[in-house]
C-alpha cells in the first residue's frame, strides 16, 4: 500500500524545483470526485492524478492511496504507453513508493509545462519527460 501523504515532503521539492507552490498539490482520496466537484466532470474513478491548466500554476491532484494491485496496474500502462509492452528497467524503479508518486506527479508537471492534453502523442510525451525529469529526484 502507498499512503502518498507520507511523501508529501518529496513533492513539495518536486513542485519547488519547478517554481510551483505546494498548494498547487492536493491529496485526495479520489481524483475523479476532485475534478467533477471542480468543474471539471471525470468519469474514471480509479484515476490516479490529474492536472488543470490555464492559469499561472497548475492545479494538481494526486490520489491519497494505492493498493499494490492498483500501482501494478498504473506501472504496466505506463510501460505500455512509452514502449507498446512491459517494460522492466521502468517497472522495477516505479515499483518503490517514493519513485512511484514522484513520478505521478512529474507526469501531470509535464502536461502542464510542455505537453498538455491536445494531441495523442501528449501522454507518451508526459511520461519519458516525467521519466527523464526523475533523475533529478
């Protein structure tokens, strides 16, 4: 189990390295329910983060808990989303907590500074920045 609150430490670096505030982040136990009461209607109740962009910062939401099940799935679509298959190397490393939400969170940065949701190729674009971007932390 990831109690992504434990790491709120961690992303709040991540969020100051990119000159954003950590009440750009929230932590909620559902990232779809947070989105809908925004405005912002989602119907995937498994979501695991979420960016809004337009303004300024961002607005991020980060879910509050994963199951390892639910974070084996999250890896798995990651890999498939940047190489078509799994992919070991990028699923050993995710698998630690730490890595695991830094690396949610990286991804929504991403969308947010260089790849927002407007083309098909934005999600795998999030991801290898996010990947790349991880070396940091």
């Amino acid at each position: 189990m990831i109690h992504t609150p434990a790491h709120r430490p961690l992303l709040d670096a991540i969020l100051a390295h990119y000159g954003f505030r950590p009440e750009c982040l929230s932590i909620v136990p559902d990232v779809a329910a947070a989105g809908t009461a925004a405005g912002f209607p989602d119907n995937e109740p498994l979501r695991a983060a979420k960016v809004l962009v337009g303004g300024p910062e961002p607005v991020i939401w980060l879910r509050e808990e994963f199951s390892d099940d639910l974070r084996d799935a999250y890896i798995e679509d990651t890999c498939r989303t940047l190489t078509g298959g799994w992919c070991w190397t990028i699923g050993i490393k995710l698998t630690e907590p730490a890595t695991f939400v830094a690396h949610l969170l990286l991804h929504e940065i991403g969308h947010f500074l260089k790849y927002p949701h407007d083309s098909p190729e934005s999600e795998r674009a999030a991801e290898a920045w996010a990947l790349e971007q991880s070396r940091n932390f």
